[in-house]
C-alpha cells in the first residue's frame, strides 16, 4: 500500500478545521451530477438562451461566476449545439487541442497534456466505452462520437480542480450536461433532418434526430426523450512507412548496394524504408441512440432524476494495406537494384527488379509486394441508468447519485494476405509503380505466400458502477458553504483475442476480385498509378465468406495470441472530501478542501512459461492477478478577487493524479513477429502525481465580451515514461510460416521459436513539467452583427530528461470570426496547431512527430419561418494532410493521410 501526503494537504486540512465548527457536519459536494450550486454559478442545465450571441453571453456568465478556472460552451438553442461533434466544439476552447490521425473524436488534450490525463462525465456520471477498432490500445480518453451532440445543454472544462470533483485528471475535467425536462417549456419538439456528404469518396450519409420534452401543469414531473440516427462516411488514404533499415544490412546480400555504398552514391549510414504502404481506411458508422430524463420534483425540498441511455453504434470498416516491401525477405533485398539517398540520410527512392522481365536480376531475386486486407465488425452497446437526487432542507443540502454504465463490443476481423511477386521503382513522397501494371492489375497473379491469414475474434468490455453521497451546509458568513462527501466506483474492463489460423492459400481471383480501387486522397498527394489504381477483393463480404469457410477454422485456435492479448482491469477506489467555500460576490470568494482518494486495482492477465506458450489449455493457475493499493492526499485551492467590477483576477493550487491506460497496468505483453518488437504492460505502476497551479486574469468588458489571460505550471513528480528492453519470447511464425520465420534476422531467433524481442513497457520514477500561456479574446461589434471569437495558447513541456510530452502542441490558436442579425447565422473558424509527440504506427514502434495542423471550418443557419430553419457545416476545407514522421529527422516520413472535406446539410424543425 501507498500513501501520499504534503504540506498543501496539512495546510488545508488545518484551515479546514479552524474555520467550520464542530457541530457543523455540513458537506457537499458538486450536486450529484456534478454541477456548481446554484448560489455559486448559473445553473447550467436550464437553456433558455436562443442564438450564438446568448450561448455566448450565457457561456461568459457561467465563467464570470465560477470560483474555479474554467471554460464553458453553452448551446445555442435546445438542440443545436454548435458543434457536429463535441469534440470539434472543444477544440475552439483556449487550451484544447486535438489529434486527428482517425478523426476528432477521442484524442482530446488540454493544456498539453496526454489525452489519457483527462477525465469527462456525462451528468457528473462516466460512461463506459468500448473499443470499436480492432488491435487498438485503450486509454482513459473519450470517444465524443459516442454521443450526439443535439443531447447536451452545455459542457464545462474545469482547469483547476475543487476537492467536491472526482480525482484522476491532471489536464482538465470535462463535464457534460445533458437537457432536463422540467427547465424546458411543456411539450417541447425538435428534429432535424439532414445529409452528410465526403468529397473525397463522393458518398453521403443520413442523419435523423429527435428531440422532445413534455413537463405537467405544475412543474413537478416530467420527461424527455432524445433518439437520433446518425450515419457518416469515413475515408481515410495515405502512404504509412513500417520502421526503417541501415542500408549496410542491405549491402551484405545485395553486390549493387554495396558498390552504391562503395563509391559514395549512398552513404553506409543512410537508413531505407522497409516498405511503402498504400493505405486505404474505410468505414460507414451507423449510429442509433436514446438517451432520455424522467424529473420528479414535487416541491420546492425535493428533486430527483432518472436518466437512461441507449447507444448502439455500429462500426464495421475495412484497412486495406497494400506495400511494396524491399526489405522483407533475402530474396527482395537482393532484388533492389538501386537506391536514391536524400537529405538527413534517409533513401527516398528506390527499384526492385523483376527476374520475369529483366535477364539482369540476380538469380533468386525478386520484388514482393504484399496486400493486408483487414475487414471487421464492431458494434459497440452501450447502456445506462443514472439516479440523481437532492433534498434541500433549512440552511443545509443532501444529494446523491448512483448508477451503472455498460458497453461490450463482439470484435471481429477477417484477414487475408496474397502477395504479388514482381518488379517496381518507389518514391518515399509518391508511393511505387510497377514494371509490368498489366501483370500486377490481374488478381490471379496475387496469392498467399506460404501463408493466407486468420480470423480474429476480439471481444472487448467496460463496466462502471458508482455512487456518491454529497451534504452542503450554509454557514452564512464569510465562509459561507461547507462541504463533505463520499464517492465509491468500480470500473471493469478488458479483452480477450482469438485468431483462429489455417485459412488455405489461394489467389485473390479464387477468392473473388473487385474493380481497381481509385485512392483520389493519394492522386492529390501524386502518388504513382500503381499506388491509386490497384487490384483488390470485391469487398469485406468476400473476405469474411472465404476466411469462414476454411474447413475446421475453430478448430486451430492459436495459442500465442491468447496468452499475448488477454488481460482484465478492476479499479475500485473510495473517495471523501471536504470543502469550504467563502467569500462573497463582491470582494474575495473561493473554496479550498482536501480529497482522499484509496484505489485498488486489480490487474489480470496471463503468464506463461516459454514451455506453455504454444498450447492450449493455459495451464492451472497461468491467468494471475496483480493487486496494487494507493491511497492519495488531494488539497485544492481556488481563489477570485474583483479587482474591480469587471475584472477578475484568479488563483488555484492543486494536488492530482492520474492513471496509466487500463492496459498498461496489465502483464500483458503485444508483439509484432515480423519486425521483433512489442509492448507490454506493467502491474506495478502508480499513478501520475502532479502540483498544479493556475492563475488568470479576465476584463469582462460586456455580457458578450471578454479579454482573458492565464498562465499554468504542472509539475508532475512522477511521469509514467516508456521503458525499452530485451525479451525472450515465442514468435508466432515458427507455427504459422516456419519459411518466414527462418529468414528473419540472422542471430535474433533460435531453432524452437524464441527470439529476442525490443519491448517496450511503461515504468515509474519519471519526472516533468508543463507551463503554458493562454489569450483569449471574445466581442460582438456594436449593432453590425459581427463578432469575433480567438484565442492563442502556447505551452512548453518535457520531462526532466529533455524529452517531448506526448500531444504537447508548443503554439496553437483558433480565430473564429461570426455573423448574427436578422435570421442568419454564420462562422467561419481556422484553428492551428504545432508539431507534436504521437503514438508509433505499430505495436513497440517509437513515437512519432506529427506536423503542424491547419483546420478551416464553417458552418450557418437561416431561420425561414418560426418553425423551420436550414443549417450548412463544412468541415476541412483545406483538405490538410495529416504526416507523421521521426522525432529530429521529417525526412524519415511514417504516414501520410488524406480524409477529404465534409459537408453536412440540416433541415430543422422546432415547436
């Protein structure tokens, strides 16, 4: 067990305790969903605003009254969040920037900090959610694609935690609110009706949703109900790059490559791609969603709400990645018959000879080009029912709030792999050719090389269950609230895979070929021919019906994977507070309070010896569970002065936390068998602990306007880094393609399947910090019906060893110029980001840069008639490229991907 105290919790502890008498056993919390006492901040769930200017106004009033350092987006009318994902409304906030390598759902960070250091709630509740892509790794992100945005009232970003809010974010805390009947007039109806269209694919989607509330005579009880359908096309093409080879180990198989080194054409020390990737992400997401609020509030003492969720989403894509691969076997190393060097020592350009065409290949050369066809199923299901209630007594408050949340996915994919042997030039900036297009451009010329594929099944589940208790007492005075309460949560998640093996070799004509596909992403970018127009199956359908169809498929049930990817996560964690508000409007207010925090965690997974590792049962006792416990001291403090009426000058410390991914905690260990590296996870990890302290200033200059500065330090005293070291274990190709597995590197394997893997493994004891400037500006002009909204934020992170913070953009700014009069409403927004720290492509792959990102959004409304208004969104007009490539060195490109614009037209009814 660990325990953590300091001198801020002893300090706050003491003023504690002096400041509230004994008697007072006066608690509170947030209210139990998590929203700030109405005497303290407008009460956020009641929408009354119409129009940006009032969600505006409504989003500065709302900051102007917090205690805490905050950012607030409001809606603009019941049903018209200004934003077709949360996410995207986000990313206009001070602070928030946003990673976009699969779209601008899940990987949210604010304030320079990793995405999986933030937390957001639903109504003061979490949400458990499911992976959806498979082979991905999971994170304490949110995926705001889960949830349509029509459903939220308004959400907040708390940049300086109070003791009442849940722990286990150093970032920020996002809480999102849903509509609650009984602030809305009786009987209200919205829907909408509206398509979505990808330029790049020229394919459109549906999107139908609903929204209606309905409340008695009295204002005691009513319900609302929001369904939406929503259906979006997603496209993403670009060229990918799996790790990079010294052209010295080419040299010692390949006499050209070695005359090219010899007479200084390349240098010894250059690196070369292994492969150049033609990559080409597919997916139709079809999502159907309920979420309702039945509200019960009989007098003015009482109040309680029921809410009930229903998400399905469906999302069933199809990765097919077609790559040229001269260093993948010693037949296609000596096949390269010349290569290009560039600058920072990197080979950009290459040729693979093809012994059909050209007598002057060595004899047993060739060229390989290998196609992975990925095609899955996903569902995610999630569900859930949330109870909140307060009773409001003489000077004092007690709530509460209990639920559970639930979401399961069935993962699948079917995997084929046929590979064409023949010769090609590649470009590092325009994919590769082939010397014989009309050889390559016939299916039958494409067939598995001693290997076919698999199928894989990967079901994957969350559960959170929670509870909490809060009581407030008015101590009418200078301190004029005080607070306690108890939370307790339990959170499940995990996964197993099993891939089935055996699926016979055949050619993609034998397996049921489909025209040529037409990358119009890489057209753009002028990739060669040969990596736009290329063969491929007739689609997702046909690979599932042959993979299935193997005879006795569930029969070979492949060990490694099993032992390699299972693995299961408890948290349990036990929580108190006490807080103390005081102050008044007029002068000096705040709060300051301490949270104690004790967390179990429970981390499963299997453990097998180099001996089991290759059968099946798991032997008695093989699937072990690693116990941690850790108990945390978390003070708070937050303070605003009016420095006059309209300017505020603000303050906050704070001790935080935050846990590693669910996976990371795990002994699970993921490799890759080709290139002999993997990840692995560590049951040993505390949690990330961090000193914040946040200071603004803010003149609110008018109810619509506002110019505010902040500055923020993190320091954080252990930073869970990533470790690499050498491992022994099974590769997977001595069962599935013992061919495969005897070229791989001389001196890596050994004759009964185990090889010296890099592994790389999250471990404790790292330090760093964070520090950063915020600007951001808001003001309507006069009766123009202009406006103006920016912000600039620059942040300035690493660890104590000089090294990046991943998703740590230096500099960003969104400036988001607007139109309102009269029926029409219209914005236009450009955001940018600097270079930052990602995830590798691959599992044990280093982290990559990711270059500077430009974002042009826009989006307006006109109001018809009373009842009736149109909105148009168009999202990406720059059509931006998203790069990837390795820290110090942008010529050593990883990706490239290209996701083409969105338009989404709306036909919009209220009543």
């Amino acid at each position: 067990m660990k325990f953590t105290a300091s001198i801020l919790s002893a300090s706050i502890l003491a003023a504690l305790c002096v400041a509230v008498p004994v008697h007072a056993q006066d608690t509170g919390t947030a209210d139990a969903n998590g929203k700030n006492d109405s005497s303290k901040v407008t009460t956020l769930a009641t929408i009354k605003v119409v129009g940006l200017r009032q969600s505006l106004k409504k989003s500065l009033e709302t900051e102007r009254n917090s205690d805490a350092i905050i950012n607030v987006i409001t809606a603009e009318d019941i049903g018209k969040f200004p934003a077709t994902n949360v996410a995207e409304a986000l990313a206009q906030m001070p602070g928030v920037t946003i990673d976009r390598v699969l779209g601008a759902t899940q990987r949210v960070s604010i304030d320079g900090m990793d995405p999986s250091l933030n937390l957001s709630f639903l109504d003061g509740h979490p949400v458990a959610q499911a992976l959806w892509l498979y082979g991905d790794s999971p994170n304490r992100g949110f995926n705001y694609s889960l949830l349509p945005p029509e459903i939220l009232g308004n959400l907040e970003i708390y940049k300086s935690p109070e003791a009442r809010l849940p722990s286990g974010s150093i970032g920020g805390t996002i809480i999102m609110h849903t509509l609650e009947p009984l602030n809305l007039p009786a009987n209200t109806l919205r829907a909408s009706v509206g398509y979505n269209y990808n330029d790049m694919v020229s394919k459109g989607k549906p999107d139908v949703s609903l929204i209606y509330s309905w409340k008695n005579k009295n204002d005691t009880w009513g319900i609302d109900v929001a369904a939406e359908h929503y259906e979006q096309v997603t496209n993403r093409q670009g060229e990918e790059i799996f790790g990079y080879t010294p052209v010295s180990t080419i040299a010692t198989v390949n006499p050209a490559v070695a005359a090219q080194i010899a007479n200084g054409q390349i240098q010894s020390t250059a690196i070369m791609p292994n492969e150049i990737n033609s990559a080409n992400f597919q997916q139709t997401e079809k999502r159907t969603s309920f979420i309702s609020n039945i509200q019960f509030r009989p007098n003015n003492q009482f109040e309680a709400t029921l809410g009930l969720m229903y998400l399905r989403d469906q999302l069933n894509n199809y990765n097919q990645s077609m790559y040229a691969f001269p260093t993948w076997l010693a037949s296609t190393q000596q096949g390269i018959s010349g290569l290009v060097q560039g600058p920072n020592g990197v080979i950009i350009a290459g040729s693979q000879c093809d012994p059909s065409t050209q007598p002057t290949c060595p004899t047993g050369a060739a060229g390989a080009t290998v196609f992975d066809n990925n095609a899955r199923r996903a569902t995610v299901t999630t569900k859930g029912i949330d109870l909140r209630a307060a009773y409001h007594g003489y000077g004092w408050k007690l709530s509460g709030q209990a639920g559970v949340s639930s979401s399961h996915d069935p993962i699948t994919q079917a995997f084929i792999e046929p590979v064409y042997f023949g010769g090609y030039n590649w470009s590092l900036s325009q994919g590769f050719n082939f010397s014989n297009p009309a050889a390559a451009q016939n299916p039958a010329n494409w067939a598995g090389y001693y290997f076919m594929g698999n199928y894989g099944s990967l079901p994957y589940y969350a559960r959170d269950n929670y509870a909490q208790a809060d009581f407030k007492y008015d101590l009418n005075g200078f301190f004029n609230d005080f607070r306690v309460g108890v939370r307790w949560a339990v959170h499940h998640e995990g996964q197993t895979l099993d891939v089935y093996t055996g699926v016979p070799v055949a050619t993609l004509a034998g397996i049921g070929a489909g025209p040529l596909t037409n990358l119009s992403g890489l057209s753009s970018l002028n990739f060669f021919p040969g990596s736009v127009f290329h063969v491929q199956p007739s689609g997702p359908d046909a690979i599932y019906n042959y993979v299935l169809a193997t005879p006795g498929l569930f029969n070979n049930l492949y060990a490694p994977y099993v032992y390699d990817n299972t693995f299961g996560v408890a948290q349990k964690s036990e929580a108190g507070y006490a807080q103390l508000d005081f102050g008044n409007d007029d002068g000096v207010r705040g709060n300051l309070g301490v949270r104690l925090v004790h967390t179990i965690i429970d981390a499963s997974g299997f453990v097998i010896s180099q001996a089991d590792v290759g059968t099946l049962p798991a032997p008695p006792g093989s699937y072990q569970t690693v116990g941690n416990t850790h108990t945390n001291i978390l003070p708070s403090f937050n303070i605003a002065y009016n420095l006059t009426p309209d300017v505020i000058l603000r303050g906050a410390a704070a001790e935080t936390i935050a846990w590693a991914p669910y996976n990371q905690e795990t002994p699970y260990t993921e490799t890759n068998d080709t290139v002999l590296t993997g990840t692995g996870g560590n049951a040993h990890l505390d949690p990330y602990k961090s000193y914040n302290f946040n200071t603004s200033v803010a003149w609110y200059f008018n109810d619509q306007s506002v110019l505010a500065f902040s500055v923020f330090y993190k320091d954080l005293s252990n930073y869970i880094t990533q470790g690499t070291g050498i491992e022994q274990l099974y590769n997977g190709l001595y069962q599935t393609a013992p061919n495969l597995y005897a070229q791989l590197p001389a001196g890596s394997c050994n004759a009964t399947g185990i090889c010296n893997y890099s592994i790389i493994r999250p471990q404790n004891g790292g330090r760093a910090d964070v520090k950063g400037l915020e600007v951001s500006y808001q003001q309507p002009f006069a009766h123009t019906g202009f406006g103006l909204r920016t912000n600039l934020t620059y942040t300035d992170g690493s660890t104590h060893t000089g090294g990046l913070l991943p998703y740590n953009s230096k500099l960003s700014y969104t400036l988001s110029p607007y139109f309102e009069k009269g029926p029409l409403t219209a914005s236009v927004t450009y955001s940018w980001q600097s270079k930052y720290l990602a995830g590798g492509y691959v599992a044990g792959a280093p982290s990559v840069m990711v270059a500077p990102w430009a974002e042009l959004d826009f989006d307006a409304t006109y109001q018809f008639s009373h009842h009736f208004s149109v909105s148009f969104d168009a999202l990406n007009l720059l059509d931006s490229t998203y790069k990837e490539y390795a820290e110090g060195n942008p010529t050593e490109i990883y990706a490239r991907y290209k996701s083409g614009r969105e338009y989404l037209a709306r036909l919009n009814y209220k009543f």
